[in-house]
C-alpha cells in the first residue's frame, strides 16, 4: 500500500502535501498563499490557504464517488480550529464518516459551503432510502481552486488515491465517476487497465450538477439493457450496514 502523503503536508500558510511541492515549484515558491496558472488563456488561481480535501468520508464504506476537486474554498473557515482538526483527521483516514454529511458551522453559525453542496446532492438518496450509508468521495485534483481548469495529468500525491480506488475495486465496491469522466478512466488505466471492464462502474447521466438522484446513476458501460442501478442495488450498496466501520 502507498504511504499517505496527507499526513505529511506544510505546516506554513500554504497547505500542500510535501511530496507535491516540486510539482507546484514551477509557478513560484512552494509556500505562496496563492499559485496563478495559465490555462487555456485563463487565469486561474489555485488557493493553498485552505486545508487541501483529497477525499472525505471512510475509506471501508461500500460506495465510492470519483469527483472534480474541491472548488472554491469558504474562507469562513480558514482559521476555524474546529474544523481545521477534523480536516486533519480526515486526511488521516482517522474521520469514520463524510463529515460534510454532518452540520459543520463556525462560531458565528454559518454552514459550510461543503455541507450545503452534500445535503443538495444526496438530498434525492435521502428521500427514496430514508437514510443512507457514509459515501467515501475522492477528489480528481485535490487542491482548491477558483474555477475549474486542465487538472495535471500527474502529481505525486495522485497515486495514494488511485491505491484506494484499486482495492476498492478488488473488494467489489461501488465506483461512481460523478465528472472529469475522461480524465479519471486515462489516470486509472495505468494502474487498473481494464477499469473500464469493471461490473460496478458507473457514472452520472448528467454530470454537471454532480447529483446523486436514483434516475442519474447510470452503468458506464452503457449497456441499454440495464441502464442504472435497480432499486435493489441501490438499497444495497448505499443503506447502513454494520460492516461499515
């Protein structure tokens, strides 16, 4: 098994895995607050303040969810100690549980942006199984940005998550593709290269809003004959067992 590099990340304003910091060097210091990059004649500017978020949630829960990266971050919470040691023990594999699925707020009462994202994009789950089981997201790009841009093909800190979908695939879980489709089955080919063979894949019908509705989880292979999870499938892969740690 790969080390965790996120237990190993900068411990000045920049928040950044130590083995990804020659990667970043190329666009300036290591331990600037912000990196601007180039893409496609878009500035776009990655933000290191924050906690990085290469994944939320328990890594032995049945259903994973291969997503974008982290988007902009809510500065609300920046310095929020509370939330800065829970980020800490999820980058740990410490949490237990997605704790965007909890009710994060700051001292003045605001809910994190993450928690409202979550709650809308499960909200359909919710209401068709009553309650669910903790889903395990991981993240294409770890890192916080202003907008969505080219993501590197490779980054060193890549492969201790591409580790944990390949186990999760030798355990026979569930991998949802939520969006950068594309990317994530070129980055997995090269250590799981018949992924795109794998009988619990599936993907969003409709990725662009990242909602995991009933109708929108659909098999990857498109095969017309079973087109989405039945509702059997559903109820197994995603209702609270006691195997989930």
């Amino acid at each position: 098994m790969v080390n965790n590099p996120w237990k190993e990340i900068t411990n000045g304003k920049a928040k950044v895995a130590i083995c990804d910091i020659p990667f970043f060097e190329k666009y300036g210091s290591a331990e600037l607050y912000t990196k601007k990059i180039n893409d496609k004649d878009k500035e776009i500017e990655l933000t290191f303040g924050c906690m990085p978020e290469p994944f939320c949630g328990n890594p032995d829960s049945k259903v994973y969810c291969l997503n974008k990266n982290p988007g902009k971050p809510d500065f609300c919470f920046k310095d929020d100690e509370a939330f800065i040691k829970a980020t800490i023990k999820n980058l740990q594999l410490k949490s237990g549980t997605c704790f965007w699925a909890e009710d994060i707020r700051n001292k003045c009462g605001k809910l994190h942006d993450g928690v409202e994202w979550m709650h809308k994009r499960t909200k359909s789950l919710k209401d068709f199984l009553n309650d669910y089981q903790d889903i395990f997201f991981i993240e294409y790009f770890p890192y916080h940005s202003t907008k969505g841009f080219t993501f590197p093909k490779d980054i060193p800190s890549y492969s201790f998550s591409d580790e944990l979908i390949k186990r999760a695939i030798e355990e026979n879980k569930l991998i949802i593709i939520m969006r950068e489709k594309t990317n994530w089955i070129k980055r997995l080919k090269k250590s799981i290269p018949d992924i795109e063979q794998y009988k619990n894949l599936y993907k969003l019908k409709c990725p662009q809003g990242g909602y995991l509705t009933k109708d929108n989880i659909v098999c990857y292979c498109d095969d017309t004959n079973n087109p989405n999870l039945s509702d059997e499938e559903i109820r197994n892969f995603f209702k609270i067992n006691n195997n989930i740690k």
